[in-house]
C-alpha cells in the first residue's frame, strides 16, 4: 500500500499524519499540503524568472500534470498569468520608480462610515527606506489579490475603513527602494509581517490598533505569492484616479 503525501510528511517528523496536521497548522497557519503546492508554485516562479523551460514543463516539474489546471492556479494566486510573470522584471521596475517619483503621496483608502475599520501602525526591526505593502487575506498566506490593501510611502500609520464583517489576515511585506525586479518578483528577503490570529471584523466592534513590526523572513514563513507589481499597478491606477479628481 502506497502511503499518502500526508502521512509522508509526517513520518519524516515521527508524527501521525492527525498531531503533524495539528503542530504544522499551529506554526504556519496553513495545512501541510496546501503549503506544499505554495512551496511548488514559488518554484514555479523561480523557473519562469530563471530558466528557458517552457510553461508546459514548469507545470509539469511541480507535479501539474495538465497545462490549463497549472495555469489557473498560478493565475489565481500569483495575480498573472505565468507568461505574464515571466516577462513582467521591466514593468515591475517600472512601477518601483514611478512609486518613487510621487510626491507627497499617501495610501488610497476609500471613506465609509457605515463599516468596519482596521487600522496600525508599520515599524521596522532594521533600517529601512522603500514601500511597504499591507493586506487583509482570506488566507493566512499572501495569495492572490487581498480584500483590502493599500501600499505605503514609509513607516507609520495604515487604514482600511469600510470593512465588511468577516474574518481576515493582515500581512505585509516590503520593498527597498534600491531593489532590482527580481528580487522583489521572488521576495524571498524581503522584510515581512503576518499577524499570527486572524481579524475578526463584526458589525458594531471595534478592531484594536495593530501593532505591525516588519522583520527578516523566518523558515516558517509562508512564501508570497501575489506579484507585488501586480498591487503596485493597482495603487498607481487609484493614485491616478485620486489625483485626476482632485484636479477636476
């Protein structure tokens, strides 16, 4: 009999697959085999940015048999295609110098009363000049689009208002400004943050302020997923918008 992946993973730490499931999620946050096809995924990435591999044998090199299942699962949690990521290194270095040719920006939030309000304040254990990028997640890994995010100029203050009732994970990650395209398409050193209980966001509650201290990754980090050029676009569009209609 074939043992599944599962009781593999736990056999290598002398654990039942039932207590291995338990400790690891403790830890992480994520079962062991949805942060396996995290892991395989970021290997994707790393292929796409450094090898000549076709799409077809990346999928295939990370265990996805069928070119469309590994398409849409990229798409999904990446934000873009993989052929879109894989020839994304000079937009990405487009959006870091058009974030560092703002003047006087700020992070778009938009107003609203009659929800949820979460909001913190970002510091650094080391000495750090760049953006910060914080999210609330449906997932506590940083995957895919966040429900609500905003990117920031520096070290301070953060908010989203007008969130809807529901339980959320705030992460945040961050880019120096001196950084090239690829260090930040695989941020594997970037300065991050995972807040380790969820958020839970309720009609009529109030969220504490949140204290949010961006530190080197540690081992157990899940990996991030989301391009973050993907978000910096997405800020630069709402920035535009907000500049267009304060003009008008």
């Amino acid at each position: 009999m074939i043992a599944s992946p599962l009781s593999r993973l736990a056999s290598y730490a002398a654990y039942s697959p039932y207590h291995f499931t338990r400790i690891f999620k403790e830890r992480t946050g994520l079962p062991p085999l949805y942060y396996v096809s995290a892991i395989r995924l970021q290997k994707a990435k790393d292929l796409l940015l450094n090898t000549n591999l076709s799409v077809r044998d990346i999928g295939l090199t990370i265990g996805q048999q069928s070119l469309g299942t590994f398409t849409t699962r990229f798409t999904e949690r990446v934000g873009m295609t993989p052929s879109e990521f894989r020839n994304s290194a000079m937009l990405a270095d487009s959006h870091l110098r058009s974030l560092k040719g703002l003047n006087g920006w700020r992070s778009v939030d938009p107003v609203s009363h009659q929800q949820g309000r979460v909001e913190g304040t970002v510091r650094a254990e080391v000495p750090f000049e760049g953006i910060i990028l914080v999210g609330l997640f449906a997932k506590p890994i940083p995957e895919g689009l966040p429900l609500y995010g905003t990117v920031l100029s520096s070290l301070g203050d953060f908010s989203f208002t007008g969130v809807k009732p529901g339980i959320y994970y705030l992460l945040a990650t961050s880019v120096s400004w001196g950084m090239r395209a690829a260090e930040f398409l695989l941020p594997q050193s970037t300065l991050r943050f995972r807040l380790k209980d969820p958020i839970v966001v309720g009609s009529h509650s109030t969220v504490p302020h949140l204290e949010v201290q961006l530190r080197p990754p540690r081992l157990d980090d899940p990996p991030i997923l989301i391009s973050l050029p993907v978000l910096m676009n997405i800020f630069l569009s709402q920035y535009s918008k907000l500049a267009i209609g304060e003009k008008s």
